[in-house]
C-alpha cells in the first residue's frame, strides 16, 4: 500500500500544481534549495546528539540501571527482560530495535516478552532525539516543560503497553 | 534541560564506560561522528524531494486548500494557531506520514512545521505552547502501521506477526491522548508559575 501512496501524493501535487500553471519544476528547486539549507543547519545537533547517544549506549549504564531496577519491577510482574528496551527507547531509535531483535530472537515473538516489546516499541519513539532535533533546527533556546512532557509520556506508553497486552494476549 | 542531559550523558558515558563495560571508549568517541554524517546524507534527499513538492503543493494553493480543511480539527488539539493557517497543512501532513509509520518522510514536514510554527511566535527563541504540543504529539507517535516491529517480528519467525497491531494502535491512541491531556496540564500549571 505504501508503494501507491507516496507516488500518487507527489503525483497529485504535480498535476494539481500544472493545473494551477505553477512554474512547477522551478517552485520544486526552491524547495530543495530550502531542504538543503534545513538538512546543513541540522548537522551539528544530529552530530552532537549522536556522540552523547552512542557514548551513552556504549558505556552499559543502562544494564546497570536495570539491574537495580529489577526487585522494583518483578513485583509487579513487569518481565524485567524488557526494561532496557523502555530505558533505551526514548534516547536512541537504532539501539533500541537491535534490543528489540535481541528480544524477539530470545524469547520468541509469540511469547508475552515478546509481545510486549513489540508494543512498546511501536507506541513510542525516540523523544530525546526528536525534542532536540526539532528544535534546534529553528534556533530555539528555552525548550520549557516539553521534555518533562515527552518523558512522562513515555513513561505512560510503556504502563498502558503492559497493561493492554495483558488484556488482550493473559 | 537539553543542555545538561547532552553534558549528563557524554560525562557519564565517558566516566562509566572507563570503569566498566565498553573496553572502547575512545572509539565510541571516534567513530560515532560518522553515523551522524550518515543520518544526515539519508536526511537530505527526503528533505529536498519533500520540502521541493510541499513548495509546489503551496504555490498551486493545495496546502491552503487542506490547512483550510483541516482546520477544525487540528485546532482542537492547537488552540492557539489562527485557523487557514499554512502550518496547519505542514502538521496534518507530519501526523498522516507518522500514522503510516513512515518516519522518515515526517521528519521534513515536521520540521517544516516548527518554522511555521516560530513563524507564529514572532520568531522568539522561546519555545512555544503550539510547539510542545507538536513535539509531544510527535513522540508519543500516533502509528497505525508498525512497519519496522512486523518486519522483525517476521525475521524471527512469529507464527502470526501482525497480532499485535491492533493492540498497538489501541495503545498509540489511548497514550497519545494522555500525553496531550498532560501537555494541556503542564501549560497551565507552567503558565501560572512562570508568566
């Protein structure tokens, strides 16, 4: 489905665009001068985030995290073996589908570990990222309460994972 | 709060990769700059296909005509953006591209947005309500399709790899709509505390 309905949206714009005798290949050039301006002023954050990312991933403390997160979490029978997917989810998309692989191939995609990590990683995304991303690329300097939001949010998206994969699949 | 968890997390990575775990740190150091050269090289073709096409879809009227459409009910969601305005388009377009679980065709239309929306605030560095609303709704990411999770739950060999898509989406949205409750939450208490 994907395949028809990237095409036919860059279709329909062209056709509606020659219909309205826009200049269309030279509005288009405009708009990629501007989209490589927006990519070139993006860099040094996607650069910066990067370096903090991987130090961040590379260094373990996430493991070390979970592990005393633990006693906390198997008394709710929370299956601790996702926790570092939900710790790392926020910070970095790629690392956290190589855990999410790492699970699936563990403990099986069909099993409640499983599960629930697909969830979680479906109903998510990589917030840190995002925020900073977004909003270095219009030069914004106080970010205000959006963090705290996006990381509650989170939090929120992993509590409602578990409790709806518990509905639908206990 | 950007600032301190970018020095949080290169001093920690730094401190605790040195005690324990990661033999290599200085490589991490090294060589994590070429992934970002990489995510921005596959960044530039989408942003220049879709950001050329939005200029055409904008020059033709087409974005006004959907801005104007969808109006309503964006501004349900952002109270504060004048109705037929042009980020209205740039939102909607964002939220229909998550929605499909293409990522990486929102990402131009997103940051599109947040132009739109600056544009809004008379080009204040501050962050505006418009603009955490927007982000919140972005990483709370509203995904019909999950694309990427079906494609691994596949790899591994699920005996049924889309059973979870309707939980998932039920998830999406019940979060989703939290997390804008609580973005509604925070800009009022915020507002009272601060301004």
């Amino acid at each position: 489905m994907i395949n028809y309905i990237i095409p036919l949206i860059v279709v329909t714009i062209i056709i509606y665009g020659i219909y309205k005798k826009v200049d269309i290949f030279d509005t288009f050039i405009d708009g990629v001068k501007e989209g490589m301006k927006l990519s070139i002023n993006l860099f040094p954050t996607i650069f910066a985030m990067i370096i903090a990312i991987t130090l961040i991933t590379d260094s373990n403390i996430i493991n070390y995290i979970c592990n005393l997160l633990k006693p906390l979490f198997s008394k709710i029978s929370f299956p601790t073996e996702v926790l570092p997917l939900a710790l790392l989810r926020p910070i970095s998309g790629s690392s956290s589908l190589v855990i999410l692989n790492d699970i699936l191939a563990k403990y099986g995609p069909d099993s409640f570990i499983g599960r629930l990590s697909s969830v979680i990683q479906g109903s998510t995304d990589t917030t840190i990222y995002i925020i900073s991303m977004y909003f270095a690329s219009i030069g914004i300097k106080k970010t205000r309460y959006s963090l705290t939001v996006g990381l509650l949010a989170d939090l929120l998206s992993v509590i409602i994972s578990f409790i709806m994969v518990n509905i639908f699949f206990r | 709060m950007i600032n301190y968890l970018w020095g949080i997390f290169i001093i920690i990575g730094v401190i605790f990769g040195l005690l324990k775990g990661n033999n290599n740190v200085a490589n991490s150091l090294l060589t994590s700059g070429s992934k970002g050269i990489e995510m921005i090289l596959s960044l530039v073709p989408l942003m220049c296909l879709w950001l050329g096409t939005m200029k055409i879809a904008s020059a033709s009227g087409l974005l006004e005509i959907i801005s104007k459409k969808l109006s309503k009910v964006v501004r349900i969601i952002f109270p504060e953006i004048p109705e037929g305005d042009p980020s209205i388009g740039y939102i909607s377009s964002n939220i229909v591209m998550n929605m499909l679980g293409l990522g990486n065709a929102a990402t131009p239309f997103g940051l599109k947005a947040m132009s739109e929306l600056k544009r809004l605030n008379n080009n204040s560095d501050v962050s505006s309500r418009s603009m955490i609303t927007f982000l919140v709704l972005n990483t709370a990411s509203v995904t019909i399709i999950p694309t990427t999770v079906i494609s691994l739950r596949i790899l591994n060999g699920s005996t049924s790899p889309t059973e979870i898509v309707l939980v998932t989406i039920i998830t999406t949205f019940l979060s989703t709509f939290l997390a804008l409750l609580l973005d509604r939450l925070f800009y009022f208490i915020w507002r009272k505390k601060y301004d």
